[in-house]
C-alpha cells in the first residue's frame, strides 16, 4: 500500500511537539496525533510523519530511515550526524531567543572560567558537546551523562553542568552563575544526502520549507493599514523607513490616501505612537497566517 | 418574563458541545455554559438555548419542545424524526471527511459481506439505523443496542457492530475490518415544520444560518494577497484558475498591481509555491472570519 | 543593575491574571510569569512586572512602591486610595457588561430596600464600600469582612450580603435576590501622582496606555469587506449608518466596486443580512490585533 | 493457550468499575486495567476478566458469553435476564442505602401521585421497569428512553422522569419532587444456569463469592479490644448486647481481663462512650480486611 | 422537618476540609460534601454540618449561629471571639509540629529583633494579632492587611510580614530570615457559651470530642505484638520502658510467652531493633483506628 | 550546620519516586518532598536525602557522594558499579513479578534468537548489558543508546530493541515478540565500601534496612484468626501446613481455641474456604504494617 512518491518525515516527540505539530499545521500540514497509534495522521499522501526524540533525530536521518526530520542543532551537533541541512527556523516566542547550552557552576563557586575546570566532574546530557569543548581550550575534566535534573547536581554531585538555557532564570532559580556558552541552537530542517538527490523528494522538501518558513515568518509580523492626509504621506515615508514598500491607494474622501504594509510584530509598540504623531488615522493592525516574499 | 419573540434553539450535549459553542460564537452568538445552571447565556435576548444530548435534539424538534436545533444527520434518520432541514454544515477539522456509520468485524472474521450476517448478532448505538440495512439487503440478524465500548464487543460478545469513525484509525487498532458503509453523517440545522411556518421564527431561523455558514465557510478559506508585476498578470491568471475573480488594485511602483482574492485554506500549500514560480511577490495569506457569498 | 529609566507595574494576580497577561501581550508587551519566580519576564526593559492582588494594587501605587497598575475601580474605590486614573478599560467578554457590586438577600427575605437593613449583619469583602453606602442612605447595621464563599452565608449566617456579579446567575443559582447595586466597576490603569509628574514615566505610562487601548477596542471591532455594484453604493451607504467611513475602491470588473471599514462586532450579526439584502456580494468579514484612532 | 479450567467473568464498566476492583482486589484478586488493552491483568490464571458497561452484563451472562458477574439489580430486571443469583452485596458508602429508581417531577408539578401520569410523557433509562410500572397501575403514558441529562428534562422537555438517586440531593438541586420508588437496587454476583451446572465452575464462582462476602463485611466492620476488671466484666457483657460472644483473656495484671470482639463498624461511635462509663480502659478499635463467619 | 435535638456544627473550609472530613470519618461520622449543595451530608441526623473557612468559624460560633466548631487557635484569638474551647487536636502529619506564626523579614534586612520594626510596615493576615504583638513590644509600627502572597512583598513592598509556616521551608526558598514566634496554632473544637450548657449539646459534643481524640491518637500509635522466651521477659520489660503494660499471654509452645502493646508510631524504628537484640522474635506491627484510654 | 553524624541516602526520582517514598514511611520515615527546594524533608536528623534518576543512584553511591541508596539491580549493573550491596527488596504489587529486560522484535521479523542478530541494529537504554550480552552469545551487531519510546523504534529504525517489561503485556500492544531475558532486576539497598566500615554508618544504614524489610514483608503478609472447637484443631494444624507457628489461646467457651497466626496474603484466597470446611468459625483476616522475624 506505499505510494511511490512517500517522503518519511520526523518530528521532535517530548517538550517540542506540541509546537512543532501547530507550526506545521500553519504550514498548511495538519497532523493528529492519536495515543492508540504510533503513526500520525496528515492530511498529505505523500507524507509518512513520524514523532522520534530530538536527540535522535538526525541520526535516522543520517541512516537514511528519515528522508527529513525538524530538530535542533544542538543534537546535529551532538550527534555530528553527517546530514543536509535545508533550512533554519525561528519558533517565535516571548523571549525571541534561541537556546543556549552552557557552562554553568553554583554562584559561590571557585570555577570563573573554563580553565578552572581542569580535574574536575562535569555532569551533561551533550557528553560529546562537552568534551568537544574541553579539548578546545585544551582542559582535561571528566564528563558524565546526566539523566535529568542536571540543575540540581551542581551543588552537590558535580563540580559543573552543561545544561541548556534561554533566559537563564530556571538557573538563577537554582542559583548556578553562567560561565561560559558552548552553543547556541535552533530548530533546523534537515535532509539525508541520499534523500536530497531524488528530485521528487528535493522538491517536495523544499515546498514545505518555504510553507513553513512562511508561516513562522508570519507569526512574528503583521499588517498594518492606515490613512493619512496625501500632503502628510512623503514625510511619513522618510521618517518611517520601517514602512519600507507600502501599498499606497486612493481614499474616496479628497486628498486622503491608505497606506498598507508589513512589518515586525515587535516593533509595532514603538511605531504606532509614532504614526499617530506623524498625523495617522485609522491605523488598524491585522494577523497573518503566511508571509512569503 | 418570557418575551413574545423567543426561538427555542437546542445545542448538542457532550462531545459536540465545545465545537458547537465557538462555531456558534464565531457566528456572532456568544454562549456561556455555567456548571451551575442548566440553562446557557447567550447575548441575544431572542433565543433560548438548550444544551442536549445529539441523539434526542430531533426528537424534541418533532414534538415542538425546540424550535429548532443544531444535530447530526445520523441521529435525525435514526429517530425517524419529522422536521424541517434548513441546512447542512461542515465542522472543519483536521481529516476534512464526514463521519461514517460502518459495519466492521474482527480482521479475521469469515464475515465478508452484508450478506454473511444471515442468523448472527450485532451491537450497535443505531438499532433502527441497522435494522432498515438488513431489510434492504433482506438479511435477518439480531440488533442489540450498545450502551458504549462497541468495539470491544466485535471480538468475543457478538459477531459485527456498526459503529463511527472518521479516519477508521479507532477501528485498526482494535483490529476491526470495515466491512460497508450504512451512512455517511453531518451535522444539520433542523426545525419544527410548525417554527418553520411562523414568519419571525423562521427570518431568525434563517439569520443564524446564514451567519452559521459564513463562519464555517471562513474557517477554511484564507484572504491572499501579492503583487506582481503587471506583464504577468495574465499568465498568473490564466494558469491560476483557483484564483476566480480576485481584486486588482494598482500600487505605487510603476507597472506593479496587487491582487487580492478569498481561496480553500487547503490548496493553499500547492498555490503558494506555483504563485512564487509565476512571478509573484511579497504573498501573505491573512485568516477571515465569515464569507459570505 | 537598575536601569535608569524604569517603570514598576503592578499587574493583578489571580482570577483577572490570565486575562491582563493575554491582553498585555496583545497589546506589545509579552509577559511570562513562571512558577518558581515571583518577577515576571517581560520582553521590555524598561518595565518591573509586579504581580498583585487586585485587592492591594492600588495600596502600593498611591504609595509609590509602583509606578502605576491596572486595578478594578472597585477596590481604589474600597481603599480610598489617592492615585491618577490615566483610562478605562473595557475587557471584552461574552456578556460585555461591567461587574457590580450588589446588595443581596435570600429570595423570601422581608429585606426590600437598603432602609430594611437596620440592626442587621450584612457579610462583605468591601467593608468600606459597604459602610459608606449605609452612612448615604442614613441606615445603621453592621458590616463584617467575609473571607469568601459569601453567597452561602446570606441564608444562614448574616442577613444580607454585598457581593460582586456580572450577570446574575451565581446569586440567582443560591437563590439570592438583588435589592441594589452599590458600585459598578471596570480595570482602570492608576498611576502614582509623582510617577505621573515624571515626564519620561508618564510617556511610557501613556504609550501602554495607547497599545492597551488599541488592543481591547480590537477585540471587539472585526474588518469588514464587500464587492457592490457603483450604482447600488449610495444606497447601500445611506440606509447603513454603521458603515460609516468606508474606503472605496474600484475592481477590475466594470462597474463594481470594494467597501472596507472597520465596525463593532456585535453588530455583525445584524448588518450581514442587511447587506446582502442591499445587493453586497463577496462579503468577508476579518479579524483585527489592534484598532488606535 | 486456553486453559481447560477458565472462568469469564464480567465486572461493571464505568462509574462501578474502580469500586468493583477495589472490592476483587480484597477479596484477594488483584486486577488491573491498562488503557493499551481491553482485557485486564488479573493474577489468576483461572479467571477471564472482561469489563462490561453494568447495563449489559446480565445479557451477556445470560447468553453464555460471560460465566457469570457483578451488576446492580436494576438492570438484570430492566432487562429480564434469566440468570441464577449467587448473591447480593453491600459496597459499603458513606449513605449505606441502596439505589433507587424514582418517578421524579418539578417541585411545582400537579402530578402527585403515580395515576396522574395518565397522558403523559415520561423520559428514563430504564423504559422497560417503567413501562412495567405503569401496567402494574394501569396507567397508560409514553415513556421515552433519555440518553443522559434526565433531571435537566423533567422542567421543559417531558412531564416526568425515572431517575436513580441514593440520598436524593441531585433531585433536590435540580428542584425536583419523588413522587414513589419504582425499585430498590444493590450489586448482585449472578451466573449463567449453564455455569452454574458445571461443577468446577460453580465451586469457583463460590469461591469467589464466599471471599468477596468476607472482604465487603470487614468493610463494615472493626475489631475491638479493652480491658475491663474482672469484678465489672458481667455487667459490661449483660448491659451491652452488641459484644456479642467476645474473647476474654485474663491479663497479668490481677484482677483484670482483655475483651476483644468484632462489631459494626457504625455502631462504635455510640458504644466507646458507654463502654468508658462501663469501666473499661485501654479501649482499641483496629480495621480488618476480611470477616468469615 | 428540623429534628428537635440538633447541633450546629462549622468544619473548616479550604485548604484543612479535606483533612478535617477525613478525621471525622474515622471518628465515626461520614461526611461528603457535593459541589451541588453547600450543606453537606452527615451520617448522623442529629448534626447539620456547614463548611465555613477557618478564619470565620469562631465569629460564628461566638455569635451563636454555630453550636461549636473545629477552628485553629489562631483565628480564635485574631477574631478575639469569646467561646468555649472544648478540646485540642494534633492533626497528626508528616512532620508533627504546629503551625507557627512567625515575623520575616529579608535575608538580609537590618531587622535583627522586634524592636527595629519601629516605624516600618508590616503586611499580614493577621492583622490584631500582630498589633497586640507590636503593643506588649511597645513598638509602633503600620500593619496592613495582606490578601495573600505576603511572603513576596516582603522584599519590595513592605519592611517585614508575618506569616504562618511549619517547617519554614517555604519561607528559606523565599529567602526570608524568622525573627520571632508571635504564636503557635493547633486545631481547636469551640463551643458556644449558651450551647455549653444545654445539657444535651453538651453531651453531644462531649461524645464527638471522646472520638475525635481518639481516632487522631490511633494515628500516631501502633499495635505491636511480639514473642519472647518467658526467661527473657523480665529484662525486656525493665529494659524497654515504652512497652507500659504490656498484655503477656502464653503460647502453646512451652517457655514462650506472647507479648502485645499500644505504643507511638514514632519510636518504633528505634524501639523494634532494640527487640530484636533484647530476643523478642515473630514481631508484628498492625494498624489502629481508634485509642480511647 | 551539618551534623557530625549524617547518612545521605539516595532514593529514585522519577517513576519509582512515589513507592519509594511510601515504603520508607512504612518504614518509619516520613519524607516529604517540596516543588520548592530540591531537599526533601525527612522526620529524622541524621539522614539526608537525596532524590536522583534510578539510572545515576549506583554511580554516586560508588564515587562517595551518597553513602547509600535504592536502586534497580538493572542499573547497577549497567554502569558496572562498585558498591556494597546490603539487601534486595520486592516492591509488593498487582503482579508479584520483578522487572525484566527482554529481546525483543517485531511479531513477524525473522530473528528468533541472540545469534540472528549478526549484523543488526539495536536501540535501548541499557547499552552496555547489551553490549555484554552479545560479546557472550559471540554476535557482533551495533548497539545505539535509545531516549525513549523504545518500543515503537523495532518497527522500523532498528532491528531489535532491548527493553524492559513486567507482564510482556506493553510489548504485545505494541506487536513485538520476546527473543530472550537478559536480565531480572529488583530494588536493591546499596552501599558505599568506605560509608559501610564506618560503624556508625554501617549500623543506621542495617537499621533502616531491618525496617524496610519488615514493612515490605509486612505487605504481602495479614494476620489471621480464627476460633475452633479443641477436638478439631490437630487436623486443622496437620492438614493445613501454611498455619505454621501459631498462637493458640483458650476461649471463655468451653472447648474452643482462637488459632492466630501471619500468613502469606495471596494465599488466603485458597486458604479461608478450606479453614471454613475444616470446622473453623468466626474467621477474621487483618492487615499489617511490618513483621520482622
């Protein structure tokens, strides 16, 4: 029953599925997981999805077993999977930054650099990250996989942890000091190199690239229209180069025109006040579901 | 209290419930279900909702206690209840198919056919609906009614069951086989011939309809608007069927017009990259919340 | 680590927490609130997010351990509390109505009128409110401070209470009577008076005011567009006074033309039919982040 | 793989079923149910447990698909199995009452006694006792099956209803008024006549009866143990006939004797206080797991 | 339908309900509270039990509209209320210490003792109490009524808080240092003055007192039974003091006796190696339900 | 603040984190653990807990960083641990079966024993028992370390999975087939070589064990009594092996015993209708919280 052209697809399991599945489904993919099957549902024939771990992820895409999988850096990395990467993405958040694996100590700690490691026990789940890094700066320490509450060791079963962070309040919590970031990661598609040669399956990998990127572009921007006086809109353009290539059309009243355009959700709080100081009316914000340029 | 202008509206109880609200919400119809009272809000005072279960609703739009109601195709027909269809709907959702009554047997039943069932048992929630099969294919078979778990039955306590399914996953994991389909099911407007004939009851009737429709139609259509430049327009156009009649509208910059237009939420993914190929530029894709044509 | 240009921000914990969060967020600034922090991530750095009681916001205010806060009227109300009111807000909700606070008794109770209470117990979380309502009216009764579940105590414990609702069911399911309201309440953004004479703080304070304002009065208005032939446009204009303001512009079809404009929600419901009925066709309606005059 | 010696037997599905396991599981048949399979564990090779929605046991007993089961007196009448009752049980409750089926009305309704039903309409889940009920008073009425929510449709949807209710504080919530009890039901072990024939079968299903009826009587029961001087022993034994037939062994200290006996548990709450004023001391009371008398 | 004996009795809502009902089962009187209705069910008809918060039960029972109640000591003196205290409990818990409350200040706050808190402000629940504390420290400080949360204000919005802890964990994990102990709190049942002295309330509440103590005193004993060679017995019994007079009955088996006692839960895991070593052999430990000496 | 003598004791975070915690309160040691700190509280001063994943408890024990903890004998051995073990323990439950680690493969796949894995790939937790496993059946095959959901990867990432099971019934749902064990594991008490020569030390970590043991064996043990008549009681003690060692006791009625004794649980099921046919009466089984022998 496999259809000739079928493109086998993972997706991250575990604290990212939830997202990845929504994303994807702005993409235009909708995906049901049901807990009786192991396969999900998509509304595509030609898509074979399956949830496997981040951590694992590029690996059977290495070994051929996933045409292409969404995964982070961080575990390519790790697992220095030799893989094609198609695409990075943005999973917009509230802190709209990425994540970062770093060195981090308790605050009273004597450790201030890496140098400082030397002898020491450090406790990771990126064993091989870690290692990587140490040989970098030429220390000797010893390095131990960490099941899980890594946080928690650093004050009393290791010297020090390599554990992922974004806004570094989790450690803070649990009073560790940053010393040092080793990586920082985002969400990357990637495809096996047998996988990218097959023009069908190229071509369809990189159909939902642009779907996804177009959909995660849209999530951190939005329309905005508003009308102004036609005497006022040159000013408004040159002070305003955020509206770069607006749509300008002719209002019905005489001497008012609309000004449409797309811009960065985050700046939107800054620039409204602006417009309405540079004689806007009627500004109106709008959401998107795909932005593709 | 009771004003002289009141539709009595009734809403399915249980799993349809949520889904219904917030279509009924999108509608413009803003519905609160309290758990401490068994009559909902609504914010208009000239209808008078009731939550009840999706198998009874026809039944009670018969006798007049509604006077009309929101419930499925399957339980009207089961019910052999006498009412009025205004209209059918679509709840979009993930799989974008019409649930279906099957007769379904375990995957190695000799059961191969209706024909089969010849002196044999079978469970179901719809005992009329599988009664009136088995005289159309003039087999005679006992029909017991199933308070629930009806999958389970079909391997040790009865031959066959008719039952629901959407995608049919429910049914391979208890390692069922669909044998035919009885009836294909979706939801309906329906009401009271008497309602029906009662001039108010019927424009408001008909109102909600109308709105019921434009929000579900909305969910799965999108706004899409682009630019190109205005020598491959035509093209765009021509090769493009899907976009039927949209809004042209010229920009500022000379020889470039915009192009709006209201299309499937699905076909989105294969247009998309087709408008990138044809020339077209700066695409976004923004979400409705009615179309009504 | 202060930055120098700050602003403290006192937010409301608990029932109205999610609701200010979500609306916040709405309006530009993203909050998160995690559980083993009481300082909120805010992705501004010119904002401290305080978390506080709705009860004590205006307390910390007026003494200027905020800069400003979002509170009900009610509880400045009930703490007398001397700050600057910067706006209104109306949280748009399914009954759009504000929440009052009500004198209630049990439904045979001989209590018709604030006069009735004299030399009774009346149960409150307002207990200033509630004394300056009895010292208006002139009646004596004593009134003692209710730690919660106060609707029950008025069958049995006290002989009235004074108790917030919106639109009466919760009274009504523990069979209370409403004899009068007492105060009408809505989220009002304060500000502390030196705060306010600050002109780097009161340019921020009026910024979120702005964004905040923008972003409810989105809430509950919805973009509207509709194709009409030019002959029926003057018409259509006239008899519809809702769609005032429009921006007209030409299609491509001869003699057809585009209306958009901005209008209330609730009224949707109503002009649709109307429009449709006027000769509008393609009608779409489209949902807004933000709407700033 | 079927053993030559198996036993099926059927426990109640649903708002039964985790009180049903819990009373196997001190009778000494451990149970447990994975939501991954329909057939639950049981750690007796000679048991095939299978979990039944408790209105359909009796039918399945009665066919042979099941050897026997637990489920309440109600359905076995409702539907007029023909099954051998081994026992009936007491799952003992904070109420210790039996179930009851009642004809329930509004508060307000003129019908007061069951002949004023005549012409009327009355929804139930058990139609079968209902109409039974009816014959007996020779009162003709429609009795219409209800799918759930019946308490809701006693006030607008039918005239009256057959509820079941143990205290009778739903009904009252709901405003409604017993007007006569149709049927007391509590849970019954039944067997199929076929089962119950084989010996080995019958010897099993005795079994298990004879442990269930011990481990549901030490529900209800309790140990008790005190010391009383041997010179007050006669008059505590004659005043307090609950102590029925007590162990009595004379301790070290002279003079004085240990009485320990088994009572119900309810009971205790008055006697402690008697047994004190009789003069015993060192009074224990401790919980047992199973009483065989 | 009021029974002519029956005793008001107010159990405290909240965060103690569910530990209080519980207590009361075991004491022999089954409690179950419906979402349904606020006056709970009791198995006893000559009780009506309401469920009022902690911090009210003694305003009411002063005030007569309770009979009695179970409240802690610290509300009763925060109220002031004047009312008979029956008896106390230990709620027996995992780490068998009452509560306390404590005045807290930062970490690293100037405020080393009672009388820095001069002229500074202080935020609480307990608002006389800490007053009464302030006035016999002749110290005059502003105390404000918290609504909750204290333990975060006492690092920005206040000087200093007093709050309720056990084990002061949570105060730690908010970096807050105790001061001193204004009070400590048990659980209390009160009576009204006039309800004392009617002799059947009196004997009413006696009773439940008698039980209540007992069922919490069978928390923290254990019944413990061992056997020892008669030889050995002597030097057990000198040496283990806890065994207070024991039960020493003979065993079949020559030479040996059996050897049975009610001892605390808490020194069993001192006291059972110590047995072993003294001879002791086949020791048991059993649980108890209630000790009444 | 440490105390000179301290214990730290590892227990298992994670799915065995709850029984653990119970069983050592049976024992005798509440711990209760806090969202807020990552100390648990434990009611004894001389022990620190710790709770870390199953997986790293043998390695901190054997570095020193714990003197002793609970852990899977599975995990002590895949990390190859050096550490002293004091004793082993049943977890008593539904199953009364220790954990195994299978191979296991698809129903259908062509490997039926150790030696068809030459060449294969296989994922699991415990690589290296897997690694040693195959180095002792001679087979060469690849071992990747798996994250999770193990399982549903023997469909089609690698050929065989090592995982670990109870009742086979997880590995059924999925479809797969068991090849062969590779290991049984059960709790086991570990500790430290050098903690275990310090005698202070050594005799906590024996007293802790001794409690553990008899609060263990506690739960698959009841006590049991029962009266007969003198003249039946040879036979009933000859005939009925289990009743080893009992207490015999006179009664007050001529010619009877009480016949008590501690009894294996899951027998009592066979035993107490054989006691009844023996002439035994008043039969009553209780529970127990430790027997130590």
């Amino acid at each position: 029953m496999k259809k000739k052209h079928l493109l086998r697809f993972g997706l991250p399991k575990g604290s990212l599925q939830d997202a990845t599945i929504e994303k994807m489904g702005k993409a235009g993919f909708n995906i049901s997981v049901s807990s009786r099957s192991y396969v999900p549902y998509v509304d595509d024939e030609e898509l074979a999805i399956r949830m496997i771990r981040a951590q694992e992820i590029s690996r059977y895409v290495e070994h051929g077993y996933l045409d292409c999988g969404i995964t982070g850096h961080d575990w390519i990395q790790e697992n220095g999977s030799k893989v094609h990467e198609v695409g990075e993405f943005r999973f917009s958040k509230v802190t709209r930054q990425p994540a970062r694996w770093v060195l981090a100590v308790p605050e009273d700690s004597p450790i201030k650099s890496v140098k400082d490691l030397k002898g020491k026990r450090i406790a990771t789940e990126v064993v091989n990250l870690t290692k990587r890094y140490l040989r970098k700066h030429k220390v000797k320490a010893e390095v131990e996989f960490s099941w899980g509450a890594t946080e928690v060791k650093a004050h009393e079963l290791v010297d020090a942890i390599v554990e992922i962070t974004e806004t570094g309040s989790s450690l803070r919590a649990n009073k560790l000091r940053i010393v040092d970031t080793l990586l920082e990661s985002t969400p990357r598609l990637i495809a096996n190199h047998q996988s990218w040669k097959d023009p069908w399956k190229r071509q369809k990998i990189e159909k939902i690239a642009l779907l996804l990127k177009g959909a995660l572009e849209a999530e951190s921007k939005v329309g905005l229209k508003m009308n102004i006086a036609h005497k006022n809109l040159a000013t408004l353009l040159r002070t305003l180069p955020a509206l770069r290539n607006p749509t300008i059309s002719n209002l019905s009243q005489e001497g008012w025109v609309a000004v449409e355009t797309i811009i960065d959700e985050h700046i939107v709080r800054e620039l409204i006040p602006e417009l309405k100081a540079a004689g806007a009316e009627g500004i109106i914000e709008y959401p998107l579901n795909k932005v593709v340029y």
